[in-house]
C-alpha cells in the first residue's frame, strides 16, 4: 500500500506559509479604509487566524477551522456584510498582492489563485451602495 503524497498545504510550505500570505493580506486591509469598513473588529488579529485556520483546513492541513467553529459556510458568514464588486476587487488586490510576494512553485500558485479569485466572485452578494442581505431580509420583514 503507498502513501497518498504530500497535500497541497504541505508542498506550499504549511502553516507558515499561510501565515505569510494572511499577514500580507490584512497589511494592504489595514490601510484600505473602504475594504477595513468590512472587518467590524478594532483588531484584525481574530479575522488573520479565522482565514489561516481556514486555508490551512482548505488545502489539507489541521482541520482545527471545523474543529473549532464548525462548517465553513462562507456565504452565510458573510451575509451581515454588504460585499459589493468594488470590495471584490480591493479583497482580490490585496490577497493577491500577498500571494506574489509568497513566490510559490507555478502549479501552487495557479491553484491558489484560482481559488482564491472563484472563492471571492461567490461572496459578491450586494450592488455597490445596497445594504447587507442580512439588513434586506431583516427589513423585508419588518411590520
């Protein structure tokens, strides 16, 4: 019987190299004052480990994310956040910025940025200037 082979999150480096790419990340986050406006938390620490924890489950490292809060459910965690194109796009900029710097082997690479791009067009759940989907229900249902 042979071994499965490294995971993904192996062959890009682990945890370590998640932590690289979040840290990156929420550096650009931390001075974009629109895309910031997304992270209700004063402290961008809590959002930095939520997202490791969740890559490294992703790409077949600890499953400590589901462990400890559950499903992923990505879509639902987001619906009291008006996540519009704009903010799409800024999200996009900044975590693909963070993943240039990582310099990952080609096919590494490739694969997270697929992922991270589809991963960021299926949150898009408000118009630029609309309100939450959590707000429209909420209003929808007020007497």
């Amino acid at each position: 019987m042979t071994s499965p082979g490294p995971t993904p999150y192996e062959l890009m480096g682990g945890h370590e190299t998640l932590v690289r790419l979040v840290d990156g990340f929420y550096a650009g986050v931390a001075q974009d004052p629109e895309l910031r406006a997304l992270y209700p938390e004063e402290d961008l620490g809590p959002a930095a480990h939520r997202l490791t924890l969740f890559l490294e489950q992703y790409w077949g490292g600890p499953t400590t994310y589901s462990d400890t809060r559950g499903h992923p459910r990505l879509r639902m965690r987001h619906m009291p956040f008006a996540v519009t194109p704009t903010q799409r796009d800024r999200w996009l900029h900044h975590m693909l910025g963070s993943l240039d710097a990582l310099a990952l082997a080609p096919d590494l690479d490739g694969a997270l940025r697929d992922y991270l791009t589809r991963a960021a067009f299926s949150l898009v759940n408000a118009e630029e200037g609309q309100s939450a989907p959590l707000e429209r229900m909420q209003a929808q249902h007020r007497i």
